[in-house]
C-alpha cells in the first residue's frame, strides 16, 4: 500500500457509549489524522470556517478518545491536504454546524472520501441519522429544528473568542474568511437573543 496513512480518531462524548457502542451506536467525536494533524469541526458563531487542527488524539472539550482507526492511505502531499482541507472550510462554516445533519462526523467522512477515497464507517454517525429518520419521534426540546444550516450568523449575548492570529498560522482560513474576520462586519453587535413567553392555555 503505497502514500500516507490517514487514521480516523474516535472519541465518546457520552458515558452511555460503554453500553451503545456494541449495538453500533452512540454519540461520538470524530477528527481525521494525516501528516501528524488531526482536522475536524466545530461550530462558532460566525461565518468563518469551523474547520481547526489539533494534536493527533488530543481533541479539545469534554471528550475521551476511544479508538484510531486506519482508514485508507492518501497519495496528496502535506500542502495538498492542506489546501483541501482550507477548501472544505468554506462549506464547513462554524454557523453551519447542526447536530444531525452538518457535524464533525459528517466532515470526517467527507475529508476520508476526499483523501483516501473511502468512507468513514457509518456507526460514528448511526445516531444522528436514525434521530434525523425519526425527528417527528424526538422531544422538540432535545434537537435543533431540522432545516438546511444558514450562512447568517447567530446573535447570543456572550461573544466567542477567535483567535484569529492562531488560526490563520494554522493556515485553515481561506483567503476570504481571512477578509471577513478582519472586518467590522463580521463581528455583529452584540444583541441579547429574543425569549420566547410559554404559551398560556
């Protein structure tokens, strides 16, 4: 087998994983590693890649790394993966992320198609696609609404971080997201979001 190995890191976002995780499924983190890079996805308020770079195995928040999986080899040289990468960014916006149908196992499987021609196995996101089949089953109050992800950013009262300096050294930013965060417009003012008043019968 000839070219570069590409790993897929697992990691458990949940404790039930213990028990789900022989029937197939479970809630589950998901980055790519190629070159001694892991890349994978997040969500953020703005209409910038959520497309990051971390340590191999070191994903950042609350998850614990289950298992690395080789999952086919690539023939793109490290420049080249960057820059697919950087260009999975713009459809992979940080206000695009959804937890059904636009997450960080979706992008896994499509960086894993991109690079190995290979699809990453369907268990890591067996749950997401069962909730999207039996939305109407769920609690309303459990999931975001099911629509196609928005490119408008998200107003909420705190503001998220961006280190801008850090990403573009990582080299993620695409040349127009550049522009845009270093924009005013790209930073919308902060307005408190609307609450809604429980329906009184």
């Amino acid at each position: 087998m000839g070219g570069e190995p590409v790993y897929l890191n697992i990691y458990d976002l949940s404790d039930q994983n213990s028990w789900t995780y022989w029937c197939g499924v479970g809630i589950f983190h998901s980055g790519l590693e190629v070159y001694g890079v892991e890349y994978a996805y997040g969500g953020h308020e703005y209409d910038v890649s959520g497309v990051f770079a971390t340590n191999p195995k070191d994903a950042p928040g609350p998850v614990l790394f289950r298992e690395s999986m080789l999952v086919g080899y690539t023939s793109m040289s490290p420049q080249h993966v960057q820059q697919a990468v950087q260009e999975m960014g713009e459809q992979y916006k940080g206000n695009a992320y959804h937890l059904l149908q636009r997450n960080c196992n979706h992008f896994s499987n499509d960086l894993c198609r991109k690079l190995t021609g290979k699809e990453a196995p369907l268990w890591i996101n067996r749950l997401a696609g069962m909730a999207v089949m039996l939305h109407c089953l769920i609690p309303t109050a459990w999931v975001p609404p099911l629509s196609p992800p928005t490119a408008s950013p998200v107003l909420g009262p705190e503001p998220v971080h961006v280190d801008v300096a850090h990403e573009e050294r990582q080299g993620l930013l695409s040349p127009s997201d550049r522009q845009r965060l270093h924009s005013k417009e790209a930073w919308p003012s902060q307005q408190p979001q609307l609450q809604r008043e429980p329906l009184q019968i």
